[in-house]
C-alpha cells in the first residue's frame, strides 16, 4: 500500500522496551517508507546488546538511518541529530516514500518539531567540571543547585537526569544565560513538514516486566562481554555520554568491584524504569497523537490514511 507522504512525517513514539521498532517495521511492510532512528544510545558502534539495537539481519532487510554513526568515544549534538534527520527525510520525500521517525529521545523530536535553541557548545573543560561536580555532589544535589539558578528547567527535568541537569548548569555558566531562557528564543530550523504522531504506551506494570526480561535477556546474550570489550578502550569512561546510557554504567560498575552481578542487574532494571517513567511522561503531553496500548497495524494505518485527506 502506497500513503502519499505529501509533505508529511510520521513521528512514532514511545518508552523503552514499548516494542516500537517490531511496530516500525510492521508499518513500513504495509507502506513505502523510510526508517529513521530517534535514539541517542544506537549511534554507537559496538553497543549493540545494551542498546536493544535491532540485529544485523533485520537491518538488512529494513534499513534503519543513524545508526552506528559514531564511536563510543566521540561527541555527537542534537544539532548534527536535527541535520542528519533532515538529509535523511528530504531523501526519503524526494523518493516518495513517507518518512518513519522512530525512536524514544524527546529531545531530538522536540529540537526537530520546534526547532534548536541557541546554546552554547560543550567545551572539554567545561565538561570535565561538571563530570567532576556529578560524581563529588551526586545528581539530586546538582538538581537543587539548578532549581536555584534555573527553576524552569529543574521542574522538568528529573532530579536523577545527570545528564540534562549538568547541561543545564554547563549552559548557565558558559553564557551567563538559564537553560529555559535560552530554549525559549528557538531559531528557524524546524520541520515545515505536518507531522503525524503515533505514540505506543503499554500499560506501565508491563512495560516494567518487559524491562526487566529484556535485561535477563540481554545478560544471557553476553551484555557483560559486551561492556567488557569497551572497557578495553583506552578512551572510554564514565564520563561520556555513551558510558551514561541505561545498563553500560551499572555493568561499568560490576566490573569495578562498586557491585556484585544481583546488585548490578537490580540496579540496571531500576535505571531503565526510572528511564522509562520520564519518558512517559513527557509522552503523556503529546497532542493529537494516536495513542496505542499495543502493536495494532489497523488503526495505524486507518490512522494514516484519515491523516493524509
């Protein structure tokens, strides 16, 4: 079946472990279409296990874009995220296909919907400062620190985002301005493109047992291997942000002695909720969307379809 694109996009969203790839990959069966990843953890080479990265031979058979872009070791920004997304749909729309964007990081859908903010640039100094501050003071204490500086910002951020809350406590000390100032005054990069927005959000007690047999699961097919090898890289640490994704630090952590194997599983399944609890609820202020309890290919593309008139 064949949905005209007519200058359209399809955001298709949800939580981890919420089974949007399977249902990415039922859709693009169904339509002429591009797959286009939204994922800040499946950029990097050789975390494949961890990731939940679709194997190699179902991206064979249904190519996914910006994935495996960059080493674990190198720095990739929202913005080089919003030009590599751009390319990828311009090409899809000039191919006719409809452009699937599919993925669980709000802040590349944001920056892609309404455009990037005009923040400042990480430096290697400013890094390592706020790295240092995280591991002294721990993320709860940095979080009350940015509610002093930046209130806006702190309330939506969750006070264990160590990775949001040192950006936004890195963007006020480069530029003396508050994050939430700054993402205020968005430039003109945004899609001009009407987005249909699908959201896949199971109920939340099964999302938490899917998180957890997906972790077993991902031990069993040698996940501690995986991070054992990375390890062996001279320039990988718990600093960057490859190493800050969900499982990598607590099996970073094992290996260092800090946990034993129980230790390090409970607390990796507890990360991943914590994780999965924000991003549902930045779901949960997605308007207009169709909202889905499960994998229904029927009601998306009739969704789609009603979409296109």
């Amino acid at each position: 079946m064949t949905i005209e694109s007519n200058n359209s996009v399809v955001f298709l969203m949800g939580p981890t472990a919420s089974g949007k790839t399977d249902l990415a990959i039922e859709i693009s069966k169904h339509l002429d279409s591009k797959i286009i990843s939204v994922d800040s953890a499946l950029i990097y080479r050789g975390m494949d296990i961890g990731t939940a990265k679709p194997s190699k031979e179902l991206l064979k058979n249904y190519p996914h874009e910006i994935i495996d872009i960059c080493e674990p070791h190198e720095g990739f920004s929202v913005k080089q995220f919003v030009q590599l997304a751009n390319k990828h749909i311009e090409s899809a729309l000039n191919d006719k296909k409809l452009p699937i964007l599919v993925g669980g990081t709000s802040f590349y859908f944001n920056a892609l919907e309404h455009g990037l903010s005009a923040l400042p640039a990480s430096t290697n100094q400013s890094r390592k400062h706020f790295n240092n501050l995280l591991q002294k003071m721990g993320s709860e204490k940095l979080h009350k620190e940015l509610q002093e500086i930046d209130p806006k910002s702190a309330k939506r951020i969750h006070p264990n985002d160590s990775q949001r809350i040192t950006r936004a406590l890195e963007v006020h000390k480069l530029s003396g301005e508050t994050l939430s100032a700054l993402q205020g005054n968005k430039n003109q990069n945004k899609l001009d493109l009407k987005i249909k927005k699908i959201v896949l959000m199971p109920e939340r007690s099964n999302l938490h047992i899917r998180i957890e047999r997906r972790f077993i699961e991902m031990i069993k097919n040698g996940f501690l291997d995986e991070v054992k090898s990375l390890r062996e890289n001279q320039k990988l640490n718990l600093d960057l942000a490859s190493m800050r994704c969900v499982g990598y630090r607590q099996a970073w952590n094992y290996f260092d002695g800090v946990y034993n194997k129980k230790e390090m599983i409970e607390k990796a399944i507890v990360a991943t909720r914590q994780l999965c609890k924000r991003q549902c609820t930045w779901l949960r202020n997605e308007k207009e969307a169709l909202i889905l309890t499960e994998n229904d290919i029927n009601k998306v593309i009739n969704f789609l379809e009603e979409q296109n008139t």
